[in-house]
C-alpha cells in the first residue's frame, strides 16, 4: 500500500531515488495513455484499423489541405513510419496520395469517397474511450485535469525556449 502523498510538500516535488512509479507524473500519464491506445485498437479492430492508421483519417477528415510532411510533423511520427502506416490505409482504398505540381517532393493527402465514410463511422470511438476512462469523474474534476495538463505542457514550453 503506498503512503498519502504530502499536499504541504513544496517544490521539488521529486527527489532522485526517493519516489516510486505510482508517485511519477510521467509513469502515469504514460499508463493512460497506454490504456487509451488498447481500448482504441481493440474498438477499431471491427473498422480493420488501428489507432495509428486511424489518427491519418481523423486529421483528414478535419483539414483538406495536408501534407505526408505536415501530418507527419503534427502527429510526431517519423516520416518513414508515417509513411509505412500510410500505405497500409491506402491498401485499404481509404486514402490518395498526390504529388504537389510545384514541388514533386510534396505529398498531398486526401481522403477516397470510402476513407471520408469510415472517418464518419468511427469519429466517436475515441471519445467513447476518452469517456469510459473518465467514468467517475465530475465536470470540475475533468476542467481541473485539462488545467494542470495544460499547465504542465506550457512548462515543457517554456524549458524548451530557454534552451534556443
């Protein structure tokens, strides 16, 4: 059983070797997301799409104008593994690839008629995950939540632009 955590305990909140997973920010957030992408996959399995192959169509289906490198820039995927995961959606017909007429090293994406129906049928599948994970929880809670992560990602920020 771990011990409560100090509420009074004023920065830094983590000693090297002095915290355990379960206390680690980063641990956690990494088994939510985690269990996220199982969920995910496991409701897409019906679609025949994963949740990598299915974040393309979603993007997709939100912007006309995208990019092989934009997408790949946006979701943070290596553009070769973006690449790979592209042609396995375009082997399912729910995509096109088109080389920009000004600069043949440009990829254009956009949807086929089949993608733009399937994006339509599982746009809710990520939410209904988002939501079963946040069974439970009040709306303040959630509004809390969404606060601190945003503050969290606005300190990475901030690490990062002192370092330029």
């Amino acid at each position: 059983m771990s011990q409560p955590l100090d509420c009074t305990a004023s920065f830094p909140f983590y000693v090297p070797g002095q915290y355990k997973p379960e206390q680690s920010v980063g641990y956690l957030m990494n088994k939510v997301v985690s269990s996220f992408l199982l969920e995910a996959d496991r409701r897409l399995a019906s679609y025949d799409l994963t949740y990598v192959q299915w974040l393309p169509l979603y993007k997709l289906a939100q912007d006309e104008d995208i990019t092989l490198a934009s997408l790949s820039r946006d979701l943070q995927i290596d553009p070769a593994a973006m690449s790979r995961s592209l042609d396995r959606i375009e082997s399912k017909g729910l995509i096109h690839r088109k080389r920009s007429l000004q600069d043949r090293r440009v990829v254009h994406l956009e949807l086929s008629v089949e993608g733009r129906e399937i994006a339509e049928n599982v746009k809710g599948v990520l939410a209904d995950v988002l939501n079963d994970h946040l069974e439970g929880f009040s709306v303040e809670e959630w509004t809390t939540m969404l606060g601190l992560l945003k503050r969290m990602l606005q300190n990475g920020d901030a690490l990062r632009e002192n370092v330029s």
